[in-house]
C-alpha cells in the first residue's frame, strides 16, 4: 500500500507538471508558474514523509507495509537532504566571497564593488542581501541610469527573492528529473525580474529603466563571461536566464492583469500535506 502511495504521489507530480489546465486559468502567470513548480516536489516529499513515518511493519486498509517502499522513502529524504546541505554550501561560500569585495557609497547606497569589466548589479545573500555592482557597471551607465539599477536591485531586496529563490533552488535541484522543471524555473526567474522592473518603476521613469536594460544587453554581447557568484543572488541582467529583454521591456509599460504578482492560495499548498492523513490508517 505504500508503494501505491509513491506510485500515486509520482503520477500526481507528473500530471500536474504536464496538463496545464490544473491550474485555473485566472490566476496570474506568477501564481500558476509557482504552484506548478511547488506542488509536485512539496507532494513527493510529504509522502516520503508519511511512508517512513508508518515504518515497514504492519499493514494499511489491509494490504501489508513494504520494506522497499520504506528504503525508497528514506533514499529520497536523504537526497533532499544532502542537495540542500550542497546548496546552503554553495550560498555560504558566495556570502564569504562577497566580503573580499571593497565597498563603496554609490548614489546614497552602500555596494561591494567587483573588479570585472563586465556590467554587473544583483542583490547577494538570504534575507538581508548585499548590494554588488561591477567597475564595468559604473563606466557603463550615467548617474540617472544607474540609479534605475539600483531601484531594481532594491526591488529584489523588498521582496527578500535571494531567500526565496534559494528554497525554489532546492526544490529544481531535487525534482530535476520532473517534467518542465527547467522551463518553469526560466520562467519564474524571468518574472522575478519583471516583478523587480515594475516595483523600481514606481520610484524611477520606467523609460529610463529600460534604456538601462538595452544598455546594459548590447555591454554584454561584447563580453563572454560566467556570472561571478551563485546560488543566492538576483540581478539585474541575469546571465542564467534566456534574458527575454522584448518581454521585460514590454511588461514595464503593460498593466495587464496577466503579469499581477498576488501570493499564491495556500489552499493549494494544503494538497501537498494529504499523505500525512494516510498515517493514522497504519495498524
């Protein structure tokens, strides 16, 4: 019965990463990208919960318990576990570099400079990120321009996306092998951006910030370089994602109800705490 527990979890996971229309359709695209991400690894982890918690002895609504179904609970959890100690390894070691940097007063905001020509801002830590800019940056913009980089960058610390991010990192590192995984994490880092674009809209031109954008885009097609840090950052011009530049110009000055950013119905979030109602059934 446990193993047809993992089996039903597996192909709830699967489904609601393959058949769209499982999220209702008015929702935002924020809110149907992240439930689809959440909701699948969420729902295999508290089935490997419920399953190792009920052990290997005894039985359920009358069929016995299975030692494979137990192991393989276990061996799930422990990949879990050792992917988030890899990540939280990786974001420590960012955190320490960050410190090597100088830092400097930049248009009223405190930043750790980077030696790089490439032209570089993003938000580094967990909850209480660091500000980093490039040298590249600063001989690329103007005052007027750099502080609508700014403005983004204090977007991403509003809304504390390096934290965040950092959980939705562990959850693509264990559910990688799941169906449209890569795509939706695309998807909501591009969003992550146009959620920051629009916030900094509200305290700079929105023009300015997109001359910044295509500024900063035609800087870096004259250099190949690797993002210099890691797990627990958020920039401005982020080299990890297929950088849509068309979409994020055009959401700066759409107001459609398509790209809301609302939390997400933590009903939705309650789905993936079913299995643990299947222990009590346990003899």
């Amino acid at each position: 019965m446990h193993l047809m527990m993992i089996l039903t979890a597996l192909a709830l996971a699967v489904g609601i990463r393959l058949i769209d229309s499982l999220c209702c359709y008015s929702m935002s695209r924020w809110q149907r990208s992240l439930i689809a991400f959440i909701l699948p690894p969420l729902l295999l982890l508290m089935t490997a919960i419920a399953v190792i918690s009920m052990g290997y002895h005894g039985e359920m609504l009358g069929f016995p318990a299975s030692r494979f179904s137990y192991l393989l609970a276990i061996f799930f959890l422990i990949f879990a576990l050792i992917r988030g100690l890899e990540i939280t390894y990786q974001g420590w070691l960012s955190i320490q570099k960050l410190r090597n940097y100088p830092q400097k007063n930049i248009n009223h905001h405190l930043a750790r400079i980077i030696n790089i020509n490439l032209p570089y801002s993003a938000q580094i830590g967990f909850w209480n990120s660091q500000l980093i800019i490039s040298e590249g940056l600063l001989q690329t913009l103007d005052n007027e321009h750099l502080n609508a980089v700014i403005a983004h960058e204090q977007a991403h610390a509003h809304y504390h996306d390096t934290f965040w991010f950092f959980w939705l990192g562990w959850l693509k590192r264990i559910s990688f092998w799941l169906p449209n995984t890569n795509a939706l994490w695309q998807d909501l880092l591009l969003l992550r951006e146009i959620r920051a674009d629009q916030q900094a809209a509200q305290t700079v031109d929105p023009l300015t910030l997109a001359e910044s954008l295509l500024m900063i885009a035609q800087a870096i097609n004259h250099i190949t370089t690797a993002s210099p840090l890691g797990v627990v950052e958020a920039g401005f011009h982020d080299l990890g994602i297929d950088n849509r530049l068309e979409e994020r110009i055009n959401a700066l000055f759409n107001e459609s109800d398509y790209l809301r950013f609302e939390g997400i119905d933590w009903y939705f979030m309650l789905l993936t705490l079913l299995p643990l109602v299947s222990i009590p059934f346990h003899r």
